[in-house]
C-alpha cells in the first residue's frame, strides 16, 4: 500500500492517520459505505469548516457575505432535490413552490403566531413537508413524465394559493417579517445570519450524506433503479416514494424559512416555476445523485447569475452613456441558458465528476501512479 | 473470394457493452441463392449472428471487435442498419414484431424504406401472392392479426424491400405445426422463385434442415459444426441433440453425446 | 345564454389553438419521447419570424407566410441536430432540462430583439369571415385560426396516413427496433419530428399572434398550457390532443366567465391532477406495458 502513516501514541493504542492508498479495492460493505476513506479526507473537512466559519465571515464583504448566504440557502433547498430526483429518481417541477411554502410558513408562523425563530425555521420545514406529500400522492400511479407533469401542476396550484389566499399570505404585497432572535442575538445583519444559515448547512448536509447510507437511503436508490425490482425485493414503494418526497419537501421548507427571515419580506413573485427549473438545474449542473454535487451546483448557479447580473448592468452603463437604448437584460437569460445547454451536452455527470477527476489526480501528486 | 459467396463472415467476436463477450471467432459462408440454416440452443449466439450481420448490434451496445463481415466486396461489420439494409440485406426479428397501431397494408409500406419514393405496388401484388391470407386483413390493425398472420405480415414486410439476403430469425416460434410447414413451404418457394439467399435460424431443426442448402450448428457463441443440410439431417450429434431422435433407439450415456464436443476438448 | 353562446365560441376557438399547439408537441413525444419545454418559444419564433417577413420586410403575406413555415422547419432540424441528438440514450430529466435550457437561451434572443411589448400583424384578413349570429358576434381571426386548424389537421392527417414517410414516422414510434431493422432511417425521422413540429409550432405561433398580439411571455406560457392539453389527451395520442385543447380551452373560458377570472389559469392543472389520479395515463393514451 502507498500509504504514508504516522504514528501517534496513545497509551497502549497505537492510531495510524490514514492517507490515501494506491487504488480503490473495497473488500466489505462497510468500506464500501464509509464517508472518509482516510483521516485525510477528515482533516480537509474539519480545515473546511474551520474556514467557513473562522475566517469567511470575519473577511468578506457584505455583499459577497450576501451572495454566499443565498448559495448556502439554494444548496440547503438543493440538496432536498437531489434526494428526490438524484436519489430516488422522482422528477419534481414543484421544488421552486415548496421553497415557497417554507417561506410562507415561517412568515406566517412568525407574524400570526409570534413563534419564535429557533421553533418557526423547523415547523416551516415539517409543513412542507406535509405539502409536499400531499402533491407527492400521485407518485402512487404515476411514474417519468406523467409524475413530472403533475408536479408541474402542484407548482402552478400553489402559485395561485400564494397570490389568492390573501388572508393568510398577504396576496400579492407580501408579508414584512419582524428581524429575527436567537438566544437574545440579533440576527439582522449577513455575518450573524450566515452562522445561522451555515449551522443548518452543515446539519443538513450531515444529514443527507448519512440518510444515503441507512436502509432509507438505499431503498430510495432501489426505486430509483428499477422500481418493479425494488417492489419486488420487498420495498414498499410508496411509502418510500412518499418519504421522499416529505424529506425532499422538508428540505425546501426549511430552506424556504431562512430565505423569508433573510429577506424580511417575501412576495409570491420569486417562487415561481422558474425558481424550479432553477433548483433543477443547480443539481444537474452539480451531478444527480451526489450531495457535494448539490453545492457546487448552487455556487455556480448563484454566482453565475451574480456575474451576468452585474456584466448586463455594466454593459447597459455603457450602452446608456454613448446613447445606445437597447436592454441587454435579455442577454443574461440567453447566457443562462446556453450554460445548461452546455453543461448537459458536455459534462452530463455534472461538477461532481469534474471534482472527482481533479480530486484522484492530485491524489498522489507528485507522484502519480 | 469465390464469386458465388454472397456473404463471408470471418471469424468474428461480439461483446456486448464492453464486456460481455457473445460470438468467439465465428466464421460462415453464405452461398448466392442458397439456404443456410443457423441451428443450436438457446444462446448460442445465433440471433447475435445475424445481428452482427444486419447491424442491429449497435442500438443495443454491441460490437463487432474482430473480425470482418464480407458482403458482396464490402466490408459491413459495425455499420449503420440504415447502411446495410440499402445494400440488400434485412432482417426480421425474432417474435413477430409488427407494427401494433398501422394496418397490415401500411406495415407492408414501411418495408419500402431502403427505396423510398420509388413504385411498390408490384411488390405488395408479389407479397400478397405469396402470402395470401393477408389480403383479406388488409385494412386491419396489425395488432389484432393472428400469430400465423403476423409471421407472414412480417417476412412479406421484409420482401417488399427486394432483399438480396433475407435473415429470418425463428420463424416457427410459437406457431402451430401445420402453420410452420405452411411458412416453411412458402419461404422455401420465395428461395427458388425470387432467388433471394436466406440464413434461417431455428429451433425446429428438423423443419429448418428440410428446406435449407447448408447447415451450421452453433454452440457457446462458436460454430461447432457444419455441412450440407442432408449430412446434417444424418449427422448422429445432431440427430440425437436437435433432432430428438436417438440413433440407435436406446438412450445412450452422457458421455457419449455430442462427439463433437469431445473432439473439441482434445484440440 | 348570449353570455354562455359567446364564452362557448371563445372557448372553443382557443381550445382549438391549444390543439394545434399540443400537436406539434405530441408529434416530437410520439417518435422520440422527448418532452419538450421550449415549446412555446417555438411558437413565439415562428410569429416573430412571420412578424419580422411581414412587417419589417414587408413581404407579400403568401410568401412570408411560406418563408415563416421554411425557416422553422429548417430550425427544428437544426435543433434536433445540434441540441438532442448528442443526448439520444441519455437520462429523461436530462433531455427535459436541455429543453429547458433551449427555452430559457430562445426567449432571452427573443427579448433581446423585439423587447417585451406587444407587436400586432397587420390587419391581412378579409373582413368577410367575421359573422353575427344573432347577437353573437364570432371575429374573423376566430373564424381564420379555426380554418387554419382545420386545414393543419387535414394536411396532418393526409400526411401521416398516406404519405410514406408518414408511415414510416409512425413506424418509429411503434416499434423502433423493427422500424431499424427495415431501413428506416431512425435518427432522420427524429429530426424530421422536430421538424414538422417546429412548423405546426410556427403555425399556432401565427394564429395566436393574429388573435392576441405577439408577446414573448405570453406566448411562452401557453407553451406551458401545452401540458395539460396533451396529458389529458394522453401523451402519445393525436386525436387526444385535439379534444385535450378543446376541453382545456372550455372549461378556462368557462372558469374566466362564470366564476374567476384568476381561477382560469389553474384550472387545468387541477383538472390535470384529478385525471391523472383517476387514468394514469390520460385519458386516450396508451398504457405503457412494463415488463421485468
């Protein structure tokens, strides 16, 4: 074995820090299942998340402290999505407007029921979830396109309950939510919000990568592979296509929470079919199937739409100043979409394979096989 | 390459999405104008065969890795179906697969692709002359044809095409005796009368072997053996494996079935 | 029952338009299973093109007509060959989402060049097709758009009947391995799908352009529309369309005239959701038969 080790003693044991060896050859399930292959792996995370939350929001600015706060809400949402589409193979349309409820149960819960931050983010996530089972239902019968086509017309249903039911969800004004506290901490501004939002990140994300390797998730992967199989080995589908969904919803939901204290006020306007089609693409983009995926789908999504925001600005100055009236607005929306167009044609397997391969390559750097 | 060889397959190997391996070295002539009839049990490689040949492989992951497939001084191995089928060879698939939701008539028409735009009408007159109970289910869906139907439908379907070399998969499958002998006879005429080459796969060796020139017997993805279908019919091994008549009556020891076999082992 | 004679005839006239829409669409599902999002970016591109030979270039109609009809289906061939076929064999969400991406790239063009306003055609009608009725009035433009309809779905129907390469598209969609086994040039009817679907695209684009004016949002959401008119039909069904756009296309105006005017825009898809609940498949499609 390639390894390098060293030694540390501890009393009587002897623990060997584990770096990468030479090739994979997974000899039990357990290897096969394990999150780190070696104490590598654990050092770069525990350095991440030094990083993330030691030194990122301590230097940035608050602009880009902003920026990085929607990424870490999009990856949240997304990472739920992927559960459902990359994991258990179930085309959802309807994430943008479960995303949605989220943050309208917390908005609600939050100005009608003067619930708390720490109880409104959780509960805002469990009733989506329960939305999201509810438009999960057809699953039952449905399956590919049909089932996609019924989300869709959850997403649109939901849509009009926002803008209609204006009892409750204020029409189409919005409702204004009170800033939020934790612990007596105010958590008006972006670096106080961010620890907010990336301890849920981070939750989430453990979660997720820990869901995938109990029966839940394996089930979930069954289906996704041949559902009559997976009904035949004795997975009952749909409760687990149903789980999904709640779990995927939950996701959304909570997501959803944050997005509406972050934003204070939330009108029906941003939750969409194109905030679908949004988390969609962020988890093809990423890689179906795979949660780191997930976030560098949302980092590049979220900055892509910064760039080409600011580049369409930059240019509209331009045009304005030697008297050019056209909007290059529209311009934006070309590149977009041309960038998934790329993405699907060229690196179907997504960012995720992308990191892989820079990832096995550096593996043994210098000395590669 | 002698002249009167239509098509020469030398020693070709399949593999199926990279790594299943199908067909080990097969190698076959097909003489102009002849039958030959591809027998062996069920995944020997003969539906592969003739799959290689018409270049149904590709759409389902597989390749032809060594080897050449000679057709008329072209050499056909891994081109497009749309390719071969225009130089003159179609195949019918095994299982009667008509087109469900189309008349019987238009079923016919499809077969026109590898000459679309040029006169039909002689040819669909030449196939319901042949096939005679189709006239009467012309204007019918071709899915509610009886089995015997749909098995003239679809070898009429592939003679509108004016095939020089006709791959016939299985046609006896799951047809009843009187209607097997009734096709065979049939298929046997189009041979003579239209001198169309045909490779004939089957189970019903006994049938296959009546009407067929040249026989090939394959096993394990390998030609095993081969000769002259009236050698064939006589041939012990093949008697008593595809025949289901025992040489002498009693039933003999394991070991002694399939000499082929054991000469085999010793090569 | 004026009110209910004038809300049928507009229902209908629009169901139909749907109709026509949801063919196009039905024709690429039905040979290549693809489900298309760009649908009514196709439908706003043909009507922009149409604007832009009849308005800008100032065509006579007949020929702009024509040209609008050629460029589109040059275009649906371009697209099937440049955008789908790399992706022939690849996941279904990933074709969705290239379909979706197409749309977002067509609409931000569209955008681009003619804004986001209403343009209208020039009135070309002739004012003869407009009729009363008692005192219900039927417009010329719903007069046209029905006899444009009519005319697509003759010519549909010829085609796929008669012509052989109707046939053989049909063919493809039937059975797509024995349809290879007999010449038929597989990946040439893909983009011939496109194609012909790009066209009839086009041609709804027009007539709705006609009736509404043109705007890129409004005709990219009845693209959206498309979904329900073709599922409940049944995906893979042509006269399931026809009577899918026609039921939506009613009960909308219904919805718009007796109850709410919001209510109309989710009404399909609520009807949408209790169909499918009930026939998975639609109600003409055809039960996909699964085997393990």
């Amino acid at each position: 074995m390639g390894s390098l080790a060293w030694q540390r003693s501890k009393g009587f044991r002897v623990q060997r820090l584990q770096f990468h060896p030479c090739g994979n050859f997974n000899e039990t399930y357990e290897q096969e299942l394990t999150i780190f292959e070696t104490d590598f792996g654990r050092l770069c995370l525990l350095g991440g998340l030094l990083v993330l939350f030691g030194i990122i929001p301590f230097l940035s600015h608050a602009y880009i402290l902003y920026v990085i706060n929607i990424i870490g809400i999009y990856a949240i949402a997304a990472i739920g999505l992927n559960l459902l589409i990359g994991y258990t193979g179930q085309i959802s349309l309807g994430h943008g407007a479960f995303f949605g409820v989220g943050a309208y149960s917390a908005a609600i819960l939050a100005t009608k029921a003067n619930c708390p931050f720490l109880i409104a983010i959780p509960l805002a996530g469990l009733i989506t979830a329960v939305v999201g089972m509810a438009f999960g239902i057809p699953s039952v019968r449905l399956k590919h396109l049909y089932l996609t086509i019924a989300t869709l017309a959850g997403q649109f249903i939901l849509e009009y309950v926002f803008v209609q039911w204006g009892g409750l969800t204020g029409g189409a004004e919005g409702i204004s939510i009170p800033t939020a506290t934790l612990f007596g901490i105010d958590l008006g501004t972006d670096r106080t919000f961010f620890f907010v939002i990336f301890i849920c990140f981070t939750v989430m994300t453990w979660m997720a990568v820990n869901l995938i390797r109990t029966r839940y998730g394996r089930a979930f992967i069954a289906i996704r592979d041949n559902d009559r199989a997976a009904e035949g080995m004795g997975i009952p589908i749909f409760f687990y296509k149903l789980l999904s969904f709640a779990i995927s919803s939950f996701y959304a939901g909570l997501a959803g929470g944050l997005f509406a204290y972050y934003m204070i006020s939330i009108t029906p306007e941003p939750f969409n079919l194109w905030l679908s089609i949004e988390f969609i693409a962020i988890i093809i983009i990423g890689g179906l199937g795979s949660i780191p995926g997930s976030v560098f789908g949302a980092i590049f999504i979220i900055t892509l739409n910064e760039i080409l925001g600011h580049a369409t600005e930059f240019l509209m100055n331009i045009g304005a100043s030697i008297g050019l009236g056209i909007t290059i607005a529209p311009l934006r929306e070309f590149v977009y979409g041309l960038a998934i167009i790329l993405f699907i044609i060229f690196e179907p397997k997504g960012l995720a394979e992308v990191w892989r391969i820079v990832r096995s390559s550096f593996r043994l750097w210098p000395f590669s096989y | 390459m002698e002249n009167n060889t239509l098509l020469q397959i030398n020693n070709i190997s399949v593999v199926y999405s990279d790594v299943i391996q199908i067909l080990k070295g097969v190698s076959l002539d097909v003489t102009r104008s002849q039958i030959v009839s591809l027998l062996g049990s069920n995944g020997a490689g003969k539906t592969t065969t003739l799959k290689a040949i018409s270049g149904l492989l590709k759409p389902e992951n597989g390749k032809v890795t060594e080897g050449t497939i000679n057709y008329r001084g072209h050499n056909i191995q891994n081109s497009a179906p749309e390719a071969i089928t225009r130089l003159g060879i179609i195949q019918v698939l095994e299982g009667r697969q008509a087109f469900k939701y189309l008349t019987v008539e238009e079923n016919l028409r499809v077969g026109t692709a590898t000459r679309w735009g040029k006169p039909y009408r002689k040819d669909l007159e030449l196939v319901y002359h042949y096939f005679a109970p189709l006239v009467a289910r012309k204007h019918s869906l071709a899915g509610y044809c009886s089995g015997g139907e749909l098995q003239m439908l679809v070898i009429g379907r592939a003679l509108m095409a004016q095939p020089r070399l006709l791959l016939l998969d299985e046609p006896s499958l799951g047809l009843a005796p009187l209607l097997v002998k009734e096709i065979f006879e049939i298929v046997r005429r189009i041979n003579e009368e239209q001198c169309t080459t045909l490779i004939l796969v089957e189970q019903n060796a006994n049938m296959a072997l009546q009407i067929a020139h040249f026989g090939y017997v394959m096993e394990n993805g390998r030609i095993v053996l081969k000769g002259d279908a009236k050698d064939l019919r006589e041939n012990p091994d093949v008697k008593e494996s595809y025949l289901g008549v025992a040489a002498s009556g009693t039933i003999k020891s394991y070991g002694d079935v399939k000499a082929y076999k054991r000469r085999k082992r010793w090569l | 029952m004026e009110f209910f004679l004038q809300i049928l005839i507009n229902g209908l006239s629009i169901g139909f338009l749907y109709a026509l829409a949801a063919l196009g669409f039905v024709m690429i599902f039905k040979s290549s299973s693809v489900l298309n999002f760009a649908h009514g970016e196709l439908m706003a591109l043909g009507a922009f093109l149409f604007l832009v030979l009849s308005t800008w270039a100032r065509l006579p109609i007949v020929l702009a007509l024509l040209l609008t009809l050629i460029g589109s289906f040059s275009l649906g061939f371009v697209i099937e060959r440049f955008f789908l076929r790399p992706l022939i064999g690849e996941a279904l969400i990933e074709v969705i989402m290239l379909t979706v991406g197409l749309a977002i790239m067509f609409k931000g063009l569209m955008l681009f060049i003619f804004g986001g306003d209403i343009h209208s055609y020039p009135e070309f009608l002739p004012k003869a097709l407009a009729f009363h009725w008692g005192a219900v009035e039927v417009p010329g433009v719903y007069v046209a758009s029905f006899l444009a309809g009519l005319i697509f779905l003759a010519l549909f129907g010829f085609f796929f009947k008669y012509s052989s390469q109707g046939i053989y598209m049909r063919s493809v969609a039937d059975n797509q391995r024995a349809a290879m086994s007999l010449g038929v040039h597989v990946r040439r009817v893909f983009a011939l799908s496109w194609a012909i679907a790009a066209l009839v695209c086009a041609m709804s684009g027009i007539v709705l352009g006609i009736i509404n004016g043109i705007n890129v949002h409004e005709v990219s959401s009845i693209g959206l529309k498309v979904f329900p008119v073709v599922i409940l039909g049944g995906l893979d069904s042509i006269g399931g369309a026809i009577l899918g756009g026609i039921i939506i296309g009613l009960l909308e105006t219904f919805t718009g005239g007796y109850i709410s005017t919001a209510l109309r825009e989710v009404v399909p898809y609520i009807v949408l959701i209790i169909i499918l609940l009930i026939k998975p498949y639609g109600l003409f499609g055809l039960a996909e038969i699964e085997r393990v």
